[in-house]
C-alpha cells in the first residue's frame, strides 16, 4: 500500500526563529505560522488513526474555480475575492469542495498537501456537521449521554451525565486547564 507515514516536519521557521518559539508566546504572530505547523516540536502530540476502513479520496473538478475571479462582498459591504481575503488573513490552506469534487485548492507559507497543521476549532466545526449526519440518520440523539456513546468516556469528565448536545454547545461543565504543556490534561 501506500506509505502513510506523516509529512517531515517544516526544516525551519517561517517567521521568527524557530528557538524564539516557547509555549508562551506560539500561539501569536509571528510564531504562530511556524507553530502551527511544527506542534511536535513544543509539545506531546500523537497521530490519531484514520482508521482500517477504504480510503475515499476526493477527485478533482473538471474546471477549477480560479480564487482572483471568485468575487463577493465582505461583512463591510466591500467587493473583495476569496483569493484576496486568503492573502489578508494569512491563510496557510484553502481547499472547497462541490458536489464530491475538489473545485479549488491553495497552499501557502510552507504548506504542501501532506503537511501537518493545527486546526483548533476547525475540528468543532467538523465534528458538529458529521454529527449532524449522524442524527439525520438516527444513528444519534442529542440526548444521548457520552459515556454511552463511547463507552471509554465514562470514567472521565465527560461521562456521567453529559449529553452529546452539551458538547456541541461546549458547555459539558468538565474542569479542564488548557496548558498544553500539562501532560496529564487536566
């Protein structure tokens, strides 16, 4: 098969210098670009398994959309284009996807395709549309507790009696202290 090992990490900062990085400043500019992209470098991370079911890749449209042309206007009232907002927020990745088909796709500062990124809240985002899915099909209530969807939960701060609705409001009540560099994860 083909070899799924992660993409090597960045050579070298993108911004800044890569020893000038510290967990007390990795999450502003300009460290943020290479810390984005470097976490293993800072801090305890693991590669979680896609797992063992057939890969579903994403073909490419017959027609790219070109992002100059792709034209809207901003919360300001402002005619601007989505490849101009890309470069004003810095934006390291953009890929949209129609219709089960890649219509546009953008890498910058350093990224390729197969590079490692953060992605912080684009995850609770991801997470609440799949289970959108899922409740659509009936495979999940929104009153259904944690700890019985997965069971290895229900030992933690989020079994008892979490709902799957109190974690899509993020508001589970779980004391939890956001230092990254705290290996137990409280």
């Amino acid at each position: 098969g083909a070899d799924r090992s992660p993409a090597p990490l960045h050579p070298r900062p993108m911004a800044g210098r890569a020893d000038a990085v510290s967990l007390a400043n990795w999450q502003v500019a300009p460290h943020l670009r290479w810390a984005f992209q470097n976490c293993a470098r800072l801090m305890p991370t693991a590669i979680v398994s896609r797992g063992g079911g057939a890969e579903s890749a994403l073909p490419p449209a017959q027609v790219l959309l070109r992002l100059e042309d792709v034209a809207y206007r901003s919360d300001y009232g402002q005619a601007t284009t989505v490849a101009k907002t890309l470069k004003d927020t810095r934006t390291d990745a953009f890929v949209a996807v129609h219709r089960g088909a890649v219509v546009a796709e953008r890498y910058c500062h350093g990224m390729a395709p197969d590079t490692l990124h953060l992605t912080q809240s684009v995850s609770k985002a991801l997470v609440g549309a799949l289970t959108g899915c899922l409740i659509e099909d009936g495979l999940l209530r929104l009153e259904d507790r944690v700890g019985d969807v997965v069971p290895e939960l229900r030992d933690s701060g989020y079994g008892g009696a979490t709902t799957v609705e109190h974690l899509l409001d993020m508001c589970a009540g779980a004391a939890f202290d956001e230092q990254y560099y705290d290996e137990r994860g409280t």
